[in-house]
C-alpha cells in the first residue's frame, strides 16, 4: 500500500502529519511527503522521502490591501467561528474568502507537479492539510480517497467554498477541470486530534477519524538543565514553530514582550526559540531554548505563555502545562478560546500591558483548577486511537475506494 502526504507550508502544516506518517511507515507501507521545494529541508528533518512539488513559493494573489494585510473587523470575531460560519459578519466573510482565494492561487502553482507524481507513483491514499487544496485534486485525478488530517486545534473546514456555505470558491473547480476530475470537497473526511472537551457543534456534516495527539515539534536535543528540577517555577514563553516561519519579526517582537512581561515573578523564565533567533537575549537571568521541541521542553515546565498557535497549546495540553494564552490573530483566538473553555489555561488580549500579564500567571500558577481539568483532558486524549490504529482505519478506507 501506498500513501501520499501533501502539504502546502512548513512547519505548522507538515508536523501534524509526522506522527501518523511515521506510524504508516511501522507499518509497512511506503509514504512520500509532497511540499514546495521551500519546506523540503523541514520534511528531510521529519526523516520522511520528501517529493518536490510547484516553485519555491506561491503567487502574490492581487486584491484590496486591507484584505491582506489585516484579519480586522467592525467587531471581535465570534468564539466558535470556525465551527459555525453563520456567526462572521460580511467583513469577517469576505477576509475569509480572500485567504482561501490565496490557497486556490498556491494549488494552481503545485496540481501539474502533484497529480503527475501522483499518476506515475499511483498511491492507494492521499493524506493532506486543511488548506492544501492541490491534495484533493490529485487524488481526484488518480481516482482514489483522500482524508485530511486536522490541525491540532480549530481546522478550519469548507474553506473552499464562498462564506463557508455557498458555491467553489472562483477558481476551485477549474483546478479539477483541468485534469477530467469532478470536484469534490477537501475536508469531508477529517483525521481528529483534539479531545472530545476541545469539540464544538458545527453547522455543517464532517466525517472525523479520531487519532491520539502525539506531538512533534521536530527534531532537537534535549539540553542537560531539563532534567534539574529548578527551585523555582519554570516558565517558557513561546511564540511557537509556526509564526516564527510565516512572520519571523512578529514572533520576535512578541516573543521578547512576553518575557519582558513575567520577569520579576521569582520564576526561572525559558524562552523557546527557533535556530537563529534569541530575543531572549536582551532578558537577563532568562534561559534560552534554541530549536528544543516542545514535547521534551513542556514537560520540566509549570506554566507556558504563547500566541495561541495549535501545535504549541496540544503539547502543553499532552505534557500536562497551564496556558495563558495573548491570540494575535482570529484564529488563534478560536484556539484560546476552546482551551479556556476546557479549563486548561487562560486568555488575555494581545494588547495587555506588562502588569496584567504578571497578574494572570501568578493567578494560573497558583490555581487548582487547571491541574485538575488537564487530568481529565489527557485521560481523554489517552482514550483516543493511537496513530498506528488510526493506520488500520486508513487501510480499510483505501481499499473502500472513492
């Protein structure tokens, strides 16, 4: 059997799938990762074949400045959006379409690479994220099924059609078309990370494979100071793998507020960051944590403070670690929010000055509450199949066919 991993960006889209390629390739069955020359160093890192697809990067996609540059509105984005599309404004709609639009753009750039590798390798299953459109098209193309696997938190789903709820996309359909394939939906059927607690009611029907969280935050070495128990609380700052890919100045720029923030809490303070950045640097007594995964920073840690990214809120979630969480988009917020709503951390606005940071984590240090409500979410998430099962139900769906 073979299967076809596709991804669109690194590393926030590709590491959600490590674990169940991994698992796939335990269990005898030959696996290429698909991904824009651009993130091939980060699949060769996964230890996975890698498969080259489309230019180094996507086309710029033209339209209003305001669109691109900014997730604003008229009014704060409704919790629970990316469940239920009915609550966004026309704005919130329209910034929505947009971003998709560029994912339609992107797919354009990656179908004819994709779908002729697909065509000659023939796999029996593709497997791509929420957002990589060319990854249901070429398995259109070959006739075969295709499953999406989830972001850890928040997937936002029918990204591909006008409001969420309407007709393709401009553009979606055409990318079928071109290769004598019917359309079809990209995320109807959803490889599931996050627990049962972590599950709103959506408006619309997914179909959803469960699959245990494991987390991978790529490759690294563990430093010898983990393993000393510190005298005093140890708390990371993060502003996670993924915004210091897409936006290296603003993840530096709200990596350093944040630690700027909790100094002067008696806590040992460990910043995390990405190879070649440190802005850590300029807080004295803090620790830096250079390209050390989170799953084996996490759990030395009591508490965490980060931007609301997925793969960043799942592993402190996994590790057991309190969140307090400053989103600085709308869909890190949705992510806060459904912690928050589980009991396995706190939320401030990303505006909050330095004393209310402080504030809130000394409250989150101190709190039962937290610990009690990550007790129960990770029995859940302990519930869950493991990759190697989810590998089984995959096998059974391929041979189902389309």
């Amino acid at each position: 059997m073979r299967i076809l991993f596709a991804t669109w960006a690194a590393p926030g889209h590709l590491f959600p799938m490590v674990p169940l390629a991994w698992a796939a390739r335990a269990a005898g069955i030959d696996v290429r990762v698909a991904a824009p020359p651009s993130c091939q160093d980060a699949v060769r890192r996964t230890g996975l074949p890698g498969v080259a697809i489309g230019p180094d990067t996507p086309p710029e996609r033209k339209g209003p400045a305001r669109n691109a540059k900014s997730w604003g509105s008229d009014r704060p984005w409704p919790d629970g959006w990316t469940a239920r599309p009915e609550l966004l404004d026309d704005w919130q709609t329209t910034v929505l379409d947009y971003t998709a639009g560029k994912q339609v753009a992107a797919a354009a750039t990656m179908t004819d690479d994709l779908v002729a590798f697909a065509r000659w390798w023939r796999p029996d299953l593709v497997v791509c994220d929420a957002l990589c459109f060319a990854g249901p098209v070429a398995a259109a193309a070959v006739g075969v099924p295709h499953v999406v696997k989830g972001w850890e938190l928040g997937t936002l789903l029918r990204a591909e059609r006008a409001g969420r709820r309407g007709d393709w996309l401009p553009g979606y359909a055409e990318l079928f078309e071109r290769y004598g394939a019917q359309p079809r939906e990209c995320a109807a059927h959803l490889i599931d990370s996050a627990p049962p607690a972590l599950h709103l009611p959506e408006s619309f029907e997914v179909r959803r494979t469960p699959m245990r969280y494991v987390p991978f935050n790529g490759a690294g070495t563990a430093p010898a100071w983990l393993a000393k128990r510190p005298r005093r609380p140890r708390v990371c700052v993060t502003s996670g793998v993924a915004l210091g890919s897409y936006d290296p100045a603003t993840a530096a720029r709200v990596t350093g507020e944040l630690a700027q923030a909790v100094t002067g809490l008696g806590v040992e303070l460990v910043v995390a960051a990405g190879a070649g950045g440190a802005p850590a640097t300029t807080v004295p007594g803090a620790r830096v944590a250079e390209s050390v995964p989170f799953h084996l920073l996490l759990p030395t840690c009591d508490a965490v403070v980060h931007h609301g990214g997925a793969g960043t809120a799942m592993t402190a979630l996994a590790c057991g670690v309190p969140q307090l969480i400053l989103p600085q988009s709308p869909p890190y917020a949705e992510i806060a929010h459904r912690v928050r709503r589980a009991g396995a951390g706190t939320v401030l606005d990303p505006d909050s000055d330095p004393a209310a940071v402080r504030d809130a984590l000394a409250r989150l240090l101190e709190s039962e509450r937290h610990p009690t409500a990550l007790t129960r979410l990770r029995a859940e998430m302990d519930a869950m199949p493991t990759p190697a099962e989810t590998v089984i139900a995959l096998e059974a769906l391929a041979r189902e066919g389309v």
